[in-house]
C-alpha cells in the first residue's frame, strides 16, 4: 500500500484469534494525513443471542503518533461512548466508554487492544479488510 495523503478511509478487525466466541471489533475510520486526527464508528460483534452480540459505536475519535525511529510504527489511540440499555425490569439507559490502542504499520496492519464496558481484551491482531 502506498503512502496516503490527505483524508483516506480505512476498515479494520481487530480481534484475539484462537479464542472461538471472543468479540471481534470492526472499525471503520476517517483518517487524516496530515493532522493524523481520526474519526469514525465501530462495531463489536460476539457470538450471543439477540439483543446482545452486537454492541454499535456511532462515534469515536482519536489520533495517530509515529515512533519515528526504524520501522514507523503507527500508533492510534480511539475513544468513545455508546449507549447501554438496562435490561427489565429496570428502566433506564446510560453512557459506556470505549477504547483502543493500536500499533500498526503503514499498511494498517499490527497488534492493538481495546475495551468496553469492563472488557479488556488484549493481545488482539489488527487486520486492515479495507477494499481498494
């Protein structure tokens, strides 16, 4: 993949393999070249029956740093909110925080991690599943 300049788009997974049933999470990012500010929404989808297995982030943000030095390495940081439901008979809905860190070459492909709503789930492969 080449260099991209100016506003691109990129798709990852970042998911745990060898962990059957383990959530896998789907970015889809706005990114920024030259500011390195990212924007975008995120999916976690885990094998569990309706109404759970999908949790749905409208809107994250973050930004990219470079190491600098040999290889540059990417590194992204993403931050967001989503709404979680109680279940009944309780009644009400509140904010949940959602994070990631990513290391990731050029070619957005790496290792990362993330969590949400008390999940930390680490050692993940970044996989960039962009089509272009």
């Amino acid at each position: 993949m080449t260099e991209s300049v100016g506003f691109y788009q990129v798709k990852l997974q970042v998911q745990h393999a060898g962990f059957a049933g383990a959530p896998v999470l789907h970015l889809d990012l706005g990114v920024n070249a030259v500011t390195g500010q990212v924007a975008g929404s995120a999916q976690i989808t885990q094998a569990l029956p309706p109404p759970y297995g999908t949790t749905m982030i409208p809107y994250i943000t973050g930004a990219i740093l470079h190491t600098g030095f040999g290889q540059d390495t990417l590194l992204v940081h993403l931050t967001g909110q989503y709404v979680v439901s109680v279940p009944p008979p309780a009644i009400g809905s509140y904010l949940a925080h959602f994070s990631a860190a990513l290391a990731v070459t050029k070619d957005w492909n790496g290792k990362g991690s993330f969590d949400y709503g008390g999940h930390v789930i680490t050692d993940c492969t970044v996989k960039n599943v962009s089509t272009s």
